[in-house]
C-alpha cells in the first residue's frame, strides 16, 4: 500500500513539474529529488558501514532509486569508494564529486550525510531564486522553513546526540538559511542543552512553539506541522503561484509521513496515543 501511495505521490509531482514554466519545471525537479538524496544516503551509509546488499536493500523497502540510477549495481557494490565511483557515471555526478571531495575532508557519516544536504539544498535554492518575482516570493515562504527544520534539527543532533564541538556542529549545517539566520545558528551551536538552545531562538513563532518541547523528536513533529499549517494558509490565496503547487506537495509529503507512521506504529504494537503523537496532520 505504501507503495502505490508513493508511486501517486511522485505522478503528481511529475505532472506538476511538466505544466509549469521553464524555471519552475527545474525547481520542482530539483525539489523532487528529496526521496533520491534520503535513499543515496541510505545506501552510502550502508556501504560505510559494511552492510550487506540485502540489509541495505531492506530499508530502501524495495523502492528505485531514480531511472537513471543503477540502484542494484549500487548495491553490490564492496564498498564506499565503489559505490561512490558508480555514481559519478550517473547524471548525479555534479553531486557525487563535490560531496566526494567534502567527504574526504571529514571522513564521517556525519561529513557525508552533510555533504549530500548541503548540495541538495544550494541546488534547490538556487532554482527557486531563478523564478519569477511572485512564483519566488510564495516559493521562499515554504522553502525557509524547510531549511529552518533541517539546520535546528541538525543542529541538535549534532550536539546533544552527537556531541560534536560548536566549530564542528556549525560547519556540518547548510549553506543557505531561512528565518534562523546563520549569526543565530552561530550562537545557538554554543549551548548544549534543548532548552537553552530553544530559548534563544530568535524568530518569536519558533521559540514560542519549541520551548515546551522536551524531546529532539517533540521538535521535528512540532516544526512539520508549523509548516503543515503555513502551507494550507498558502493554499487559500486568491492568486495562484508555484508556491500553491509546492504547498500541495507538501501536504502530500506530510500525508505519506503520517502513513508510514501509523504503519510502523501498528507493526510494533505502539500504542495509540504515541502513534498520535507522531502524526503531523492530527493537529495540522
């Protein structure tokens, strides 16, 4: 079933992205590698690891990377640096040999996750800065917030999990920013702990949101349906943009997110109460 949901999710996706404009065809493009980039770095991290193919293969649950990526001669591949030698043979190869070279320099999952997230999102920032002034203005709206999760939610796994120093955690985080600006990210990444981090977030609807929150996890949900919520509101304006399009898009993403965690949640006998917890749409 999730499956097929996935499959109608990324149909959508493609119609969208062949009725839009020149620019817009290539931003949502871009956008839509999000499910390549989370499966490459299932793989990579995998092939860092020593897993076998069928371990690997089993957390991908079964889904294709893209049509021009081998993902089954990627996963026979012995090792790291083949898989990653495969790759540069690909369309992503753009990818490959800039987060290779990252990689090399912080030789860490943590240094390959963030060389794939860093690339990603320059390249989807720079497509959405190519739109036309009001495409780009309701684009941005959504798009700030994405890279807002990605860079706090980094941000404190990187040190309140991972432990790693401020200099270490502020380099890992992305090279574009949205409404935590990067002179914020350079002081919250000088505490360690979740509430003095919350409690110094600048942008009042963020700390006013987070400071209850008692758990990394509490935030990433909080944060998915702050963003649910800003893109329902976008759906509802009078005039329709691109930033309409990727509203919908969004709110298809939050749907498939809360499937998957009713399904997991079912498969382990978790109760209803901590599976509601961890759905976006319940309070979106």
């Amino acid at each position: 079933m999730l499956r097929v949901v996935k499959q109608t999710f990324r149909g959508v996706a493609r119609k969208i992205e062949h009725s839009a404009p020149a620019h817009g065809a290539q931003f949502f493009r871009a956008w839509a590698r999000r499910d390549l980039l989370r499966h490459l770095r299932m793989i990579l991290r995998g092939k860092a690891m020593g897993r076998p193919e069928e371990q690997i293969r089993s957390v991908l649950g079964g889904h294709a990377l893209a049509d021009d990526v081998p993902i089954d001669a990627l996963l026979r591949c012995p090792s790291l640096d083949a898989a990653l030698d495969l790759l540069e043979a690909t369309p992503l190869r753009h990818w490959i040999r800039a987060a290779r070279q990252l990689y090399e320099r912080d030789p860490t999952l943590f240094g390959l996750d963030a060389a794939l997230d860093r690339l990603y999102y320059a390249e989807v920032w720079q497509k959405m800065e190519q739109l036309d002034v009001g495409d780009r203005t309701s684009v941005k709206k959504l798009m700030q917030l994405e890279i807002d999760q990605i860079n706090l939610l980094w941000l404190l796994r990187y040190r309140l999990n991972y432990r790693l120093s401020p200099a270490e955690t502020y380099y890992l985080l992305l090279p574009v920013t949205g409404h935590i600006s990067s002179t914020q990210l350079q002081e919250l990444v000088r505490e360690d702990s979740l509430t003095a981090i919350t409690a110094r977030l600048s942008p009042r609807p963020f700390r006013e949101l987070l400071t209850p929150c008692e758990s990394i996890w509490e935030i990433e949900v909080e944060m998915w349906r702050y963003r649910a919520r800003q893109a329902r509101r976008l759906l509802v304006q009078a005039v329709f943009t691109l930033g309409e399009a990727l509203a919908f898009l969004l709110l298809k993403v939050v749907e498939v997110r809360d499937l998957v965690a009713l399904l997991e949640g079912t498969a382990l006998s978790v109760e209803k109460r901590g599976v509601r917890q961890q759905l976006v749409g319940v309070q979106g």
